[in-house]
C-alpha cells in the first residue's frame, strides 16, 4: 500500500476553493471581495494562500458572496 502524505494545509486550501468558486460564479474580482472585507487587495490574496483570517474577516466574505450554512461549515471546519 503506497504511502500518502499528509497535506497540513487542507483546510486552507479547502477555504480558498470555496472563495474562488463563488468569485467566478457572481463575476467579481478580488479588489472587490477585499472592500467587502474590509482588506486590500494583496492583504487579501496573502491571507487566502495562508488561512489565517479572523471571525469577522471570514463572516464578511461569507455574506458578501452568498455562502449557504452547509457551505460556511465546510468552508471553516478545521478553524478555531
């Protein structure tokens, strides 16, 4: 049995599908996902690559692009 090696950045990963699935899906760009948040445009980018959002970051997106509840959870499992 071959050996699989554990990707400890799944859940930003995970979290960074999910923004750019809803970026493309509503036609926006980063620079306004970023106003929405309340972050520039690179403090955006750089936070996505790293998933070290905070709470009121994270919940701002999620209204902004329209997350259901199933896909906040799925989005955020694994932060604390």
């Amino acid at each position: 049995m071959p050996l699989i090696k554990l990707d400890r950045n799944y859940k930003n990963k995970r979290l960074d599908k999910a923004i750019r699935r809803h970026q493309v899906e509503k036609d926006l760009t980063l620079k306004e996902i970023a106003e929405a948040a309340g972050l520039t445009e690179r403090g955006l980018y750089n936070k996505r690559m790293k998933g070290n959002f905070t709470w009121e970051e994270l919940i701002k997106i999620f209204c902004f692009l329209g997350f259901t509840d199933e896909e906040r959870l799925e989005a955020s499992r694994g932060y604390k």
